[in-house]
C-alpha cells in the first residue's frame, strides 16, 4: 500500500471553483481500481501545538493506493488529463507531494 500527501496553494478567490471540480473528480478517482482513499482536505484549528499555521488557501489530498501499479494506472486515467490542467490552473503553483508505505509491525 501507498501514502499520497499532495498539498498546495490555491490562487486568492478561486477555493470554492477548485473545490468544485474536486467534488466532480473525486467520485472517479473513488471507482478507480486500486483506490482506497482519495480525500481533499482543509486546514482547520486543533488543539495540536505543534500545528503549523493554518492557511485558508492550502488544500491537502491525502490518497491511498493498493500499490505503485495502481497509483501509475491512476495519473495516467483520462479524467486525470480532463481536470488536471483546469484545477492547476487555479493554483499558485506551489505543490508538493510525499510518497509513504506503512512500517511493518507498527
């Protein structure tokens, strides 16, 4: 199995039309073969004290995928190439993305 940790930054004003093709896009990711999670998500407050700051315009999709063939089937699926440059154009460019696997035994 693999962790995907992408976050980035969404341009001021246009949260709410990213977050409208996310919710079109969401719904086909969740039917791919392989996909375990495909969750956007939101900073919020917490009680952590480690906390970052929070950013009303960072955006963070946390994935799950069965395995790296199921995550190489996923970028290369056709509603990938149809949303994938509207919903980039809507951010500032700045993305990062982590790629993690569960610890055995832990």
């Amino acid at each position: 199995m693999l962790h995907v940790i992408v976050t980035m930054n969404i341009k001021p004003g246009r949260l709410d039309d990213f977050l409208a093709l996310a919710r079109q896009l969401a719904p086909l990711v969740h039917a791919e073969q392989g996909c375990i999670r495909y969750d956007y998500t939101l900073d919020t407050a917490s009680p952590l004290s480690i906390q970052g700051e929070i950013d009303d315009h960072r955006v963070t999709l946390i994935e799950q995928w069965e395995s790296p063939a199921a995550l190489a089937a996923h970028l290369q699926a056709p509603h990938m190439k149809q949303y994938g440059p509207a919903m980039g154009a809507l951010r500032t460019g700045e993305v990062s993305a982590r790629v993690t696997r569960p610890i055995d035994g832990v």
